[in-house]
C-alpha cells in the first residue's frame, strides 16, 4: 500500500466525521508519511508500520461518536455511537449489543406500562362503548387510580431513561477506551 | 505480547515522553517503537483522545527540513493523570513481580 492508497481508505473509514475533524486527522498522517519519508523510508514501510487504516478509522470514528452522544443525548447519536462501538470488534458485539438491548427492553417495557396505566380510563369509556350495558363503576374506579399511579410510573421513567442513557454512554466510553486504550481504571 | 495490554500501556508510554519536553507525533511513535512493537498507526488516535480529555495542548512550528509540525505540550491536568499512571503501573508491576518470583522459587 502506498501513501495516497492509505490516506484513501482512512478517508472513506472516516465519512461520517466533521469534514473539518477529518481534515485534521488526515493532516496528521500526511505528516508522519512527509517526516518518514525525509528520513529515507519508502511510503510502503511507513504504511505498514501505520497497521490498517480501516482499522484505525474506526477507532477514531468511535470516539466521535461517543463524544457527540454524551453532548447531546438523541436516541439517534446513541444509536450511532453504538453501532461505531460493535464496529471496532467482535468481542464489542456481545459486550455492547447484551447490555444495549437489555436496557432498551426495560425502558420500552416500563415506557408501555406507565402509559397503558395512563390511558386505562380511556380504554374503559372504549369498552363500554364496543359492548354497550356492561358498565360497572368499579372499572371506572379501578381505571383512576391505574390512571394515577401511570403518572407516577411515567415520571418515573423519564427520569430513569435520563439516567440510564447517561450510564450507559459512560459504559460505551469505557468500553472503546478498554478496546483501543487498556483498562485505565483497572 | 497481547495487543489489549500494550495498548493501555501505551498512553503511559507517551505520557511520559512529553513529561520533560514537547515532542511532534512522529518523533513520539518512533521513541516508542524503539522500545516495544506497536502498531505505529494508534498512537494517532490516543493523541487525539488526549487532547480532546485536555492532558494536551497542540501547536504548530515549522521545521528546518520541511512543512510545520505539530507539536504536543502536557497540559498540568495531563502531568497529574501521569502521575496516577505511573503510581498504578508500579504497583502493577511490583505484584507481578512478585507473583513471577514466587513462581520461580517452588519450580
């Protein structure tokens, strides 16, 4: 491989950077490639040296990723972040993808019930419409304070969500520092 | 050696190279790959992570030979996560040692 084939695929591995990010980046191996070769290395022996450049893009765009989802928390950052995560290796699939899918059933499953519970005086008028003369004033009651504790449960999971998404992009950051860079906190 | 390991090891490493003074990254990869085999294109993207963590400062100057370098500066926030490295590495290694030298005794 040569220069401009390296600096080719580390271009295409980092598309979904800032194109401004992505500039610097390639900046800094064009530098290391110029200060090699003045010091008489062939553009091959310093592209070997550098390992594989989707390898290495991958690496970066995973630490972009991250770093954008803890500064603005959409579903969709997560999401990427994520993916850019499992990307960097197999091992990432399962220790990434379990804990990810675990967590997002949770909050699905707690999402559905709150609002269920919520919406339970609704689905009571519903019924006795579909099946008119079986009204009771028991579901009526029953319904209300479902509909109450709803509430509470929804309040409860918009909290829980903040806090879980905020975990577990800690657990991300640790988890690409623990495949690129050791165990820092070990 | 395992590649994991090394690779954490590595952000010691070049902390410690800017410790006394500031160096360019190429002159950083080729201090270390004298020293232990590495993969020369990570220390890029460490590089990067620590400046973004600002244990580094970066600027540019020129040199003799050629286009501009960039220079990395350790900032006193990296010189302190330096200090944490290096006091956890010689725990690390001090219990290896140990556990190495204990091996070798009973064989």
């Amino acid at each position: 491989m040569n220069k401009k084939q390296f600096l080719q695929q580390l271009e295409s591995a980092l598309q979904k950077l800032p194109s401004e990010e992505r500039y610097d980046i390639l900046q800094d191996y064009e530098e290391y490639f110029t200060i090699g070769l003045e010091e008489g290395k062939t553009e091959e022996e310093i592209a070997s040296s550098l390992g594989s450049p989707r390898q290495i893009g991958k690496e970066l765009a995973a630490s972009h990723q991250i770093e954008r989802a803890s500064t603005t928390a959409t579903a969709s950052n997560i999401m990427r972040a994520v993916w850019a995560v499992i990307g960097l290796g197999f091992f990432n699939l399962i220790i990434v993808l379990g804990p990810f899918v675990a967590l997002v059933g949770v909050l699905a499953g707690g999402w559905a019930a709150g609002g269920a519970f919520v919406a339970s005086p609704l689905l009571v008028l519903v019924s006795n419409l579909a099946n008119w003369g079986t009204f009771q004033w028991f579901d009526v009651f029953v319904s209300i304070a479902l509909c109450g504790i709803g509430l509470f449960i929804v309040i409860g999971m918009f909290f829980a969500t903040k806090a879980i998404t905020k975990g577990f992009l800690r657990y991300l950051k640790f988890n690409a520092s623990l495949v690129k860079g050791g165990l820092r906190h070990g | 050696m395992n590649v994991q390991f090394k690779k954490g090891v590595l952000e010691l490493c070049v902390l410690v190279l800017l410790d006394k003074q500031d160096r360019y990254g190429y002159e950083l990869v080729q201090k270390i790959s004298d020293q232990i085999e590495i993969s020369e294109g990570s220390v890029y993207p460490l590089l990067r992570r620590l400046t973004k963590e600002e244990y580094f400062t970066t600027y540019l100057q020129e040199s003799t030979e050629g286009p501009s370098r960039k220079y990395y500066k350790l900032t006193d926030k990296g010189r302190e996560y330096l200090h944490e490295l290096i006091a956890e590495w010689n725990e690390f290694t001090r219990g290896v040692n140990q556990l190495i030298k204990e091996g070798e005794k009973h064989e």
